[in-house]
C-alpha cells in the first residue's frame, strides 16, 4: 500500500516546497517537470529516482493515481531534472514490482518498508 493520499496533499502544500530545490541537485532524487492535463499548467514534483539503461525509474510512493504521473502519462513525457541538468523523457510506463528488483538495496529496503510497489519507467531522450 503507498503513502496515504492525505499525507501527499499536505506534502504537495508544504514539504514539497522546501524540498524542490535539494532534490533538483541530491542523488537519488530529482524534480519532475510537467503539465496539467487540464489547467495546462506547470508543475514541478519531487521524486526518488533511479538511473537505469536508457532512462529512469521513479519510485511511485503515494500511488500511480497520483495527478502528476496522470499528467506525465497523457502528455507521453516529461523533464526529469536530476543533479543539475534536464533531461527530456518520453514513453512513460508505469508498472508493478512487488521485489522492486531494479533499485538498489538500500533504498530497496526503505521503499519496502513503505510498501511502494508502483514505479514508472521513462526512456531519457538523447
């Protein structure tokens, strides 16, 4: 089970905002860029990510019906920016992993703990 949605809101209104700028430059972390598949605003989540072959995975902590990742997903890309630098992503594909196979063991644990088994997977654009 994700994090509680409630605990996203009050993130969404408060945490978020005094994380944004540590997670654009901090391992493991990164900001997405994207756009409200209504409003046509833009937003900018943080998330954990992970480096794979070829592009990202994004831990889904509060769920993949999240609005950002419905947004990233209708759009068929975002801007993932991760350690200073922006990256375009295309062919976002969310999935289920119950042993989160493809992230590294510490944070394999911790997410564990939590419960994430959601996670999307985006092909970084070069």
């Amino acid at each position: 089970m994700p994090i509680p949605r409630v605990v996203g809101k009050l993130n969404r209104v408060g945490l978020n905002h005094l994380m944004r700028p540590l997670t654009r430059h901090a391992p493991g972390f990164a900001v997405v860029h994207h756009t409200g598949r209504r409003s046509g605003r833009p937003y900018e989540t943080p998330v954990n990510l992970f480096p794979v072959e070829g592009g990202f995975v994004i831990a889904l902590t509060y769920g993949s019906r999240t609005d950002w990742v419905r947004n990233v997903i209708a759009a068929g890309g975002c801007v993932v920016e991760t350690r200073g630098r922006q990256v375009a992503c295309r062919s976002p594909h969310v999935y289920r992993d119950e042993t989160r196979r493809r992230i590294r063991p510490v944070e394999r644990a911790v997410l564990g703990v939590l419960g994430v088994t959601e996670f999307m997977e985006l092909t970084a654009e070069r």
